[in-house]
C-alpha cells in the first residue's frame, strides 16, 4: 500500500524524464505494459494463490513449492512488483490521455464521437484502478466468514455496531435442494435497536460502510434431526447380522426384540478430544469429523457411554457393549442452523461503479459509432 | 426417443451440426455451391433445434439455461451459429462462414461431456438477474471471438501472397477485427463489469482473484493487446491473427478452467 504511494510518486516524477515519458504515452509502451500485466496474470492463475503452504508443496514436490511459496509466487495480486505494474499502467493512462487530449482539440469534427469515447475509455480505467486502490488502503475484509447461530451476537468494531441474529432459516425445494436461506438480523448502536433486515444472498445488510453477505448456510453442529445406525447384536455365536435403524436424537430408543436401548445423548459436527481435560468439544462448525455420544442401556440397567463415529477409521470401542453400533449417516438439522456471513468495507466501490460506467459508455463510443470506422480508414 | 424433450432437441441440434460439418468439408474440397446451400439448410435446422432445445430447457427448470456448463456450452454453440449466419452471404467469404456448424459442434461434444441434468431448483448464489446480464453477454461476447477465431485462424494457414483456395487475407482480417470490435465491449461490459457488480452483491467484494476472474481478465489483456497493435497496424496479420488465436483459446480455457481450478465459480 505504501509501494503503491511511493510507486505514483515516483512515476509521476519520471514522467518528467523525458524519454520515459515519451516511451509511457506511446502505444509501445502500452502495448509492453499490457503484456507484462498478461504474463504476471497468467503466472498468478497457473500457480494458483494464496493456498496453504502445503497445497503447493502437494502440487509441486517440496523443493519447487517451498520455492513457489518463499518467492512470493502464492500471493502475486498483492505483490509490490503487480501493484508498481499497475501504477505504471495508470501513469501511462494519464500521458496518454493528455496526448488524446490535444489531438482531439486539434481535429475536426470527422471521428471526433469516437476519439472522445476513447479517451473516456482509458481515462475511466485510471479511475477503475483508482477505486481499486481506495478500497486496497481502507477497505478490509474479515480472513475468514464469521459463523452465528440464532440469538448470537456479534460486536462489529469497525462499523460501530453490533449485530444478533434472530432467526437463520434455510428453505427446502419439493426436490429436497436447497432453495433458499437468510438471516433476520437485528442491528443495535450501543443498547439501542437501529434496524432490522433480513440478509440473502444477493441482498447484503451495508450499515456504516460495513457490508454483511450471507455465504452457504451450515446446518447446526451440535445436534441432528435423526441417526441412522447399524447396530449388531452379540450373541454367544458371535456378531448377528447388521441391523440398519433410524433413531431419534436425544430420545431413549429400543432395539426392537432386544431389552437393550439407546440414547444418543450429544452430537458433535467436527469431533476433538482435550486430553488434558478429558472433554470432547467442537473443532469447527463444519461437518468434518461427526461422532454421537452414546448412552447404553440393556434391561433398563445403564451399562455405558461410548463416543460412535461416523468415521469408520476413528478409534471404536464397543468392548462390554452387549451390541456393536456403526453411525451410517443422519440428517442434519437446519432449523437450528449456524448463519455464515462475510464482513467486508469496499470504500472503493462507488468509484469503481462510476469507472464502470464511464468505461462502458467510452466503449460504445469507440466501437458502435459511425466514426469508429472511419477513423481506422 | 427417450429423455426429455430438451435433451432430445439438443441431440437432433448435435447431429445436424455434425452433418453440416462434413458437409463444410465435403464444400472445402469441391466448392460447389449446393453443397454450401445444404450446409446452410442442416445448420439451420440445427439452429432450430438448438434453440428449441434452449427455450424447452428453460421452461421445464424454471430459469434461463445459464446455470452450469452443459447449459452455458449449448448457449455458447447457438450464438457461435447465429454470429456466423450474419456474415453468410457476404462476398469473398464462403469459405469461411461454412465452417459455422464445425465450431458449434465442437463445443457440442464438449457439453455433451459435462452433467446434463436440469435442476429445478437454481443455487441461492445463482437467484438474481444478473445472472442473465452476467453469462448471456459473456456468451455473446465470446461468440464474437469465435468468428474471429476461425477467420485469424484461416489467415494464420493462407500464405503471404494470398493463397488462391482460401477466403483474401486482408477480407479475412478485417473480418476478426470487426468481429472483435463487437466481441470486446460486450466482454468487458457483461464479463467483467457485471460480474464485479453481483459479485459485489453476492461476495462482498468485487473482486476477489477468483480463477475465473483472473483468466478472464488474461482473456480481456490479450484482446486488449490486439486491438492496440490492430488499430494502429503496427504488427504484421500474422501477428494480430496470431493474438486472436491465442485469445480465443484462452477463452476456452477460461470457460472450462473453473472445472478444474476450482474457486468461487465452480457449479458444475
């Protein structure tokens, strides 16, 4: 960000070196530019950016990746070499633009639509990268999404409020898609309630300048609607053929032609162990590693609670149990659903939508006038 | 036939593009001009059927056939078609425009490789009209290409002096520029602008070096390249015909690439 302001002042005081502006504000010189701004993006695409260290040592061997990643090739777009690029793009815009200038006031009326859409068109480019770089110096964005479940709040600091979710609804198609799902969200200035809106994909909650997006909703990861289980019961002659069974959640279930019963008493999306404290807890909201607490009981006796994964790889003991219990699958619980919201401020944006605009209007200009044609002729 | 109807309309479009493809060649070979008109008559059937096959698609899912690749590469080969047929009877250029069907077919086959279940039910990232503004004009845009393409294409095979079987080169460049003067703005405007404007909406940043987005602005740079050496002729038809080949390319690549380098855009 400072390379940037370091890169323009720079730039702006070669461009009074007079062979470097000479070279700046002709085509050449655009057309060089344009290349190397090709070649570093074409570099950026291939290497692929802002993975994790290991994806590269996975995709290169561990010599190149480390090298990929050391070198700064994992991070090109932010890098002082792309932005000092950019910045000498946008001199050249500018030096450019004032050669246009003077041309048009020199001309004619022949042409004269088209060459005013031209010089819009690369004038709105400086600005497009102009609000590129206001939302780069004060605009942020949260690393990663933040997830809330209802009735949680969150303090956003930078937009000086805080928000609660009320309710975060995920809505089913006859197909048994996803059709849709959104927030109701509350926002409040110190205890105060300032306004409440209800955030969808497409529809973003922008209050202070801070935007709240609705990214996938995640279903709850501390409980289910119902498990399916294969349970197989021991018998003197070993293992009896597997049984596949729905079981509610937290309600005390009977295996049917046995006196042994089950209740699964929690659920965990992304299963941990502290060993120190000899407690499981989440890892994450995601569904990484789901595993149910087990309660079983047999002639109405309570005989032992065991940790069942769905993960058939993960550690099971079913030693003294008088069945062995597999999780097979279940269905995950979107009334209880954890909302997913990306926090962003893009100061910048006004200003890009104005370039955006400028731009298309410089196109149309350029292109679908009668002088375009004339003017190449 | 089984299947529903738009994948049988999709398949009656698939054969007739075939059909005309041999027909160009069988046209590339003798030049008669019959033989020209039936490759115009099975195209257009074709066309038929392709669009009817679009508009059937859309009616029974409910939203507009822009939802995955198989749906984005049917639109694509349809609008490849309807760029060709505007210069189909434009002098000089016979050779060139018979060709329509080959490249529509191509991205055909390719469809045809992708998922083609229709879902009724679109994404909730996908509900929005800019997902019409958004991916029809970059179709659009990248079927302005596709007609430079084959024309940059044909100048890239004729020799300097004009070779006497293919189309004139200068006829034939002037074509790839025309068609990329159309082919640019939309791209920019629908491709890129757009896209930054929902993604806005939709992410909460419009631009996020998305694969996608990345390849697209390589796309938009070669493009850009092309038209700063075409206007002021600097380089030789080699070498604009050349950059309109690579650019074309890259855009195939971009189309196909969120296939297999993931990120924001991947559905399917």
């Amino acid at each position: 960000m400072t390379v940037w302001i370091v890169a323009v002042l720079v730039l702006l005081a070669a461009v009074f070196i007079r062979g470097f502006r000479k070279w700046l504000s002709s085509m050449a010189g655009a057309i060089w530019i344009l290349v190397a701004l090709a070649v570093v993006a074409i570099l950026g695409v291939m290497i692929g950016q802002n993975l994790p260290p290991e994806a590269y040592t996975e995709r290169y061997g561990s010599v190149l990746g480390t090298f990929v990643h050391r070198a700064g090739l994992t991070g090109i777009f932010t890098s002082w070499y792309f932005l000092l690029l950019s910045a000498v793009l946008a001199v050249s815009l500018v030096a450019c633009s004032l050669g246009r200038l003077r041309r048009i006031a020199a001309a004619g009326g022949r042409g004269r639509l088209s060459r005013v859409g031209s010089l819009l068109l690369h004038l709105s480019l400086v600005v497009i990268l102009a609000g590129g770089l206001v939302t780069t110096i004060f605009g942020f964005k949260y690393p990663a999404p933040v997830y809330l479940s209802e009735g949680e709040r969150m303090v956003v600091t930078e937009g000086g409020f805080t928000v609660r979710v009320d309710a975060a609804v995920t809505e089913f198609s006859d197909e048994g898609t996803v059709s849709e799902y959104y927030s109701d969200v509350t926002v409040l200035e110190g205890t105060e309630e300032v306004l409440s809106h209800r955030i969808e994909v497409n529809h973003p909650l922008v209050h202070n300048g801070v935007g709240l997006y609705q990214l996938e909703m995640l279903p709850s990861s501390t409980s289910v609607r119902e498990l399916l289980f294969g349970i197989s019961m021991r018998t003197e002659e070993g293992d009896a053929p597997l049984l596949t069974l729905p079981v509610p959640f937290n309600e005390e279930f009977e295996i049917p032609g046995t006196d042994v019963s089950l209740k699964v008493l929690e659920f965990l999306a992304d299963f941990t162990y502290d060993i120190e404290n000899r407690t499981a807890s989440l890892a994450s909201n995601s569904h990484r590693n789901p595993a149910v607490l087990v309660r079983v009981s047999e002639g109405g006796e309570f005989v032992a609670d065991r940790w069942v994964f769905a993960d058939v790889q993960s550690h099971r003991d079913d030693s003294g149990l008088p069945c062995r219990v597999f999780l097979l699958d279940y269905l995950p619980d979107f009334d209880r659903g954890i909302t997913r919201f990306e926090l962003s401020r893009q100061p910048g944006t006004p200003l890009l939508f104005f370039g955006f605009a400028a731009m298309s209007i410089g196109l149309f200009l350029t292109f679908w006038t009668r002088g375009a044609r004339k003017e190449e002729a | 036939m089984q299947g529903s109807l738009d994948m049988n309309l999709f398949w009656v479009a698939f054969w007739c593009y075939l059909a005309a493809t041999v027909g160009a060649s069988v046209y590339a070979g003798t030049r008669k001009a019959v033989v020209r008109s039936a490759v115009f008559a099975v195209t257009v059937v074709g066309l038929a059927a392709n669009t009817a096959a679009l508009i059937a698609r859309s009616v029974a899912s409910g939203h507009p056939p822009l939802s995955n690749l198989f749906e984005y590469l049917s639109f694509f080969a349809w609008a490849i078609v309807v760029g060709f047929l505007f210069i189909w009877r434009k002098k000089g250029l016979e050779l060139l425009t018979v060709f329509a069907p080959t490249v529509a077919f191509a991205m055909m086959v390719i469809a045809s490789l992708f998922p083609t279940e229709a879902s009724r039910q679109l994404i909730p990232a996908l509900q929005s009209y800019w997902l019409w503004v958004h991916v029809s004009l970059a179709i659009l845009a990248e079927a302005a290409f596709a007609v430079a393409f084959v024309a940059s294409l044909m100048c890239l095979i004729g020799d300097e002096r004009g070779h006497r079987r293919l189309p004139d080169r200068e006829l034939l460049d002037s074509i790839a520029y025309g068609a990329i003067g159309i082919g640019f703005p939309l791209f920019t405007v629908g491709a890129l602008f757009a896209g930054a404007v929902w993604a806005q909406r939709a992410w909460g940043s419009p631009w996020s070096w998305d694969p996608k987005e990345t390849s697209s602005l390589i796309v938009w740079l070669v493009y850009a390249i092309y038209l700063h050496v075409r206007r002021t002729r600097r380089g030789s038809i080699a070498l604009t015909s050349g950059l309109s080949v690579l650019g074309f390319a890259l855009t195939i690549l971009t189309i196909l690439g969120s296939r297999f380098l993931g990120g924001l855009h991947s559905y399917g």
